[in-house]
C-alpha cells in the first residue's frame, strides 16, 4: 500500500514538474524571440497603471521577464537546484495568480501577453492557467526532492550557468535583429488589404439605434419603429449597437498620410492619404519605419538614405513612415536632409510592422515581400540592379527559415549540454537512484 502510494506521489509531482517546466519554457522563449513586443506589453500595463515615467526600464525588465521564465523551466525540467527552483516557481505563481484576476475583472489590457504573438489568450483564461500552474507549483514545493534531476551536483553550476548565459545572449540577438520566428500579421507574405478585411458572414453585425426623449423619459429606437412621425419626440442622439459579435480583421490601425514639404524643406504645404495607393501599387515599394524619430538609431541612416536613392533612380516608392510630430520631422531634415517622403501612421502599427527603429519592409501589391532591421538593410552595394534581379524580390519560406533557426537554437543550446551529460555520467556514475536523491537532498 505505502509502494503505491509513493508511485502515485511520485507521478504527480512529475507531471506537475513537467507542465510548469513545459509552460515556462514555451512562455519565454517565444518572448524572448521578441523581447520588444514583450517590452510595448510592459509598457501598456504600466500605463494602464498610471506608471508612465517608469518606460524606460521596460526593455530590462523585458529581458529579466524573458530569460528568468525560460531558465525557471529549464531548470524545472532538468531537476536543477529543486528545492530554490521550487520556491521561485511557487513565489512567481503566487504573484501572478491574483495579478491576472485582478486583469481578468478590470480588463486594462486584452491581452495579457503571456505568451507574447504566439498564442493569444483573454485575461480569464489566463487566470485559469495560472490556477492549474499555482497548484502544480504547490506540489513541487512540498515534494521538491521527489524531482528527478539529470544532472548530479558536481555539475549544476556550470548547466544553470550555462543556460542563464544562452537565455540572456538570444534576447539580446533578438533585440538587435527581428524576431526569427514572426507571429505579427505583418510578417513576411502577409496580404496587408486581405489581413484589413474580414468575410461579411464572419464580421461583426452593427444596428443603428436612435434615441428620442419624451416627457423627460430617453428611449432607444430601430430604424423600423423610430417615431419619426410623432413630433412630441425629440431626437436625443445616434448610436451604433453591436447585436452579434464576429471577427475583428488582424489589421485595424493601418494607414499612411503623405506629407508635402516645400522645396526648401523647411514647411509642411499639405498632407494626402495614400493607404489604398501604396497597398495597390503593382511595383515595388519601400516603407521605412521609424515610429519615433527622436528614439531613432542613426548609426544606419546613411543606408536608408542609400535605399532611397536607389528608389528613385529605378522609379520605385520610398515612403518614410513616422508617428512623430511634425516639428521633428522638419527637424530631422534640417539636421541630416535625407530628402525623404515623409508619411505619418498609427505608432502601435509601426512598432508591430518591424522591432528596430527603423526598419524597413518591401511590398509589392500590398504583400510583405522582404523586411529588415537597421543594421540589415540592403547595401550601396548589393543594390546594383533592378528589383527582380535581387534576391530580395523572393519571398523567403518562412516555415524552412523558422526551422532552420530553431535547429541552429537547439544545436547551440543542448550539444554542450549533452556533453557535459556524458562526462557527468562517466565522471560521477550513481549507484542508485537513492544515492542520488539522499545526495541532492544534502545539495539542495
């Protein structure tokens, strides 16, 4: 009877062990493919908090946030350092469980993030997660020695050294290039108008509801009974009613204004809507993306100034595409004359359209044909052709380039630790497995 009851023991705290371990590893590391998107998220919570003057550490809070997650379960499922892994798991869940009911009844964002652009759950769902996880994260905490580890003692330091380093190193790749894995609607392929547009039989359906007021007394209409001919009613007020809910379109706050400047340079003479031109442009166009022009990087300009040269000397569009305010934007051209066209857009748009500021996106029919960060644009060099000849004008298959990365991840992340396994095994070979659990009893 006590056999049994220490096996079934012994499985709940693996499977516990294992869906939190699984749960943090898939959570950071589709977060650390793109530590920015995690750090606009932060951003929006701390704004939704009244904290705006605390922004600026979003980004090393994004990456602690990105890499703390990932090597909490990694160390869950390698069984490293069990008893402090344990109570870090259980002390995180303990947060997060009443924070995102708290998200889940006040709704201040509508995504919590958890998972970044992967996967896309509402608050109360997450709260229901996090109840499962704060249980299985109780479990580890009475039972931690129970945990199997892969690892003896002698090599902990090194394994959670070692995977701290790897967890730290990818969010800074990730910063400073765009996310190796794209799970934004603008990703490479994309259908910009279709992604804009959702089937009529799937849209949300709207009524048009009309408020009159008689007698001190407001009372809502339909377009079918509304008292038009009872003059004793007075029109209060128009609203739209939604009746059914539908689909929302993946792209909502899309658009561009083109910005006339003066021959000088130096004035504004008028602004144009050009979305539908550019979305509809059967050649090849150039959108240069800079949300903010005072955060902007300009150690890359000179090659976006070179990108549009070579736009205008192949009659191709360059756009420069900006949330800034004007003032800045003639500032920018009275301190580098970069002879841009310039477009304002929705700055949430821009910051999901590429991650470095700026980054550049090529379309042709409104599809994503290429996208680069700063320090990838095309050079002076390459660009010595018409489009067509370039490799930049074929689409790269983003399912091989996604597994490749994720190949060249996996490569670099477990080969030394497969090694340090088979040395681990060689150098200090357990008895039993016992032995081995009294021993990092002792340890933990």
């Amino acid at each position: 009877m006590g056999k049994t009851k220490d096996i079934i023991l012994k499985t709940v705290v693996e499977i516990s062990r294992i869906l939190l371990g699984i749960t943090f590893v898939f959570s950071g590391f589709v977060k650390a493919i793109d530590p920015l998107g995690t750090t606009y998220k932060i951003q929006d919570y701390l704004t939704s908090f009244g904290l705006v003057n605390f922004h600026d550490i979003a980004l090393p809070i994004s990456i602690i946030l990105c890499a703390g997650e990932f090597c909490l379960g990694i160390f869950m499922l390698f069984g490293l350092y069990r008893k402090w892994t344990s109570r870090l798991l259980f002390l995180v869940m303990l947060f997060m469980t009443p924070l995102t009911l708290y998200l889940a009844i006040a709704n201040p964002v509508k995504d919590c993030g958890c998972f970044g652009d992967a996967l896309i759950i509402t608050n109360w769902q997450t709260f229901f997660k996090n109840i499962v996880l704060l249980a299985c994260s109780i479990v580890v905490l009475i039972w931690h020695q129970k945990i199997t580890n892969l690892f003896t003692g002698k090599f902990y330091w090194f394994v959670g050294l070692y995977i701290i380093a790897c967890s730290i190193a990818f969010c800074v790749y990730s910063i400073l290039n765009e996310p190796i894995i794209d799970f934004r609607p603008y990703k490479v392929g994309a259908d910009i108008p279709k992604l804009m547009t959702v089937e009529e039989d799937k849209a949300p359906i709207f009524e048009n509801v009309f408020i009159y007021e008689k007698d001190g007394v407001k009372k809502e209409f339909t377009e079918e009974n509304y008292p038009w001919e009872d003059s004793t009613w007075v029109f209060v007020d128009r609203q739209s009613k939604l009746i059914k809910e539908g689909e929302e379109p993946l792209i909502r706050d899309f658009s561009i204004t083109r910005l006339y400047l003066n021959q000088d340079r130096t004035e504004i003479e008028g602004e144009e809507d050009i979305t539908t031109e550019v979305l509809s442009d059967s050649s090849y166009t150039f959108l240069m993306i800079a949300y903010s022009l005072s955060d902007m990087q300009k150690d890359y300009l000179s090659s976006f100034e070179d990108v549009n040269n070579y736009a205008k000397d192949h009659q191709y569009k360059f756009y420069c595409l900006t949330s800034s305010p004007r003032d800045l934007i003639l500032q920018l051209e009275k301190e580098n004359i970069t002879n841009f066209d310039f477009a304002l857009s929705d700055e949430r748009s821009l910051k999901t359209i590429v991650r470095s500021n700026p980054g550049l996106i090529l379309l042709k029919n409104g599809v994503v044909i290429n996208k680069w960060s700063d320090r990838n644009v095309p050079t002076e060099s390459y660009l010595n052709k018409p489009i067509e000849e370039l490799s930049i004008a074929n689409m790269p298959d983003t399912k091989q380039e996604s597994k490749r990365y994720l190949y060249i991840v996996a490569i670099i992340l477990f080969t030394p630790l497969i090694v340090i396994k088979l040395l681990d095994a060689l150098l200090y070979h357990r008895k039993s497995v016992t032995d081995n659990n009294n021993t990092n009893e002792k340890i933990n």
